[in-house]
C-alpha cells in the first residue's frame, strides 16, 4: 500500500519483493516491476558497463561526467549497489550525459 499511494520512492523500493509477487502471479517481473526495476532485475551493473564502454569511457570518466566518485561507477558495475534511476534513463536513452 506504500507503494501505492507513493510513500516509498520507486528506487527505495525491494524489488525482490516485487519480483516473487509477479510470479506468485504466474507473470514477469513487469507484472509489479517498473522498467527501472526490470533494469535491476536483469544486471544493471553489466548494463551500466556495456553503455560506458559503448561511449567509449573509463570509469573515472563515466563518474566525472555523472558527479559520483568512481568507487561509486565500480560499485554499480560489480552489482554491489543499485544505480540510481538517473543511470537507468542515461544507459536507456532516456537522458543524455549532460546532467
């Protein structure tokens, strides 16, 4: 229900949870599951490196041009942290770089 009504922002939400909801659904996760989380679900961190290697960007680069630290840039790409939903419209073409 906070979810629902938007108590709990969309990058804050367990997608974990989402993900078995769909299922006990017999659906996909974009059953329950926004692109963002379907984004995450299916490797953001190899999505995220994919895209940088594709603009032709190292990490420290890529985090420059983001304002992050590269530790930050790292850590999204071993799957250690979520990236935020920013990163998601940037590798989808939602956003540009000029941030």
């Amino acid at each position: 229900m906070r979810y629902e009504n938007g108590q709990v922002k969309e990058e804050n939400m367990i997608i974990e949870w989402l993900v078995k909801i769909a299922l006990a659904c017999g659906r996909d996760e974009s059953f329950c599951c926004s692109q963002y989380h379907v984004f995450i679900v299916q490797g953001a961190g190899t999505q995220v490196k994919q895209y940088r290697k594709s603009q032709g960007l190292t990490q420290r680069q890529l985090a420059a041009q983001l304002g992050v630290n590269v530790a930050t840039v790292r850590g999204w790409e071993l799957e250690k942290n979520k990236p935020p939903i920013y990163v998601w419209e940037l590798v989808s073409g939602l956003r540009s770089i000029e941030m």
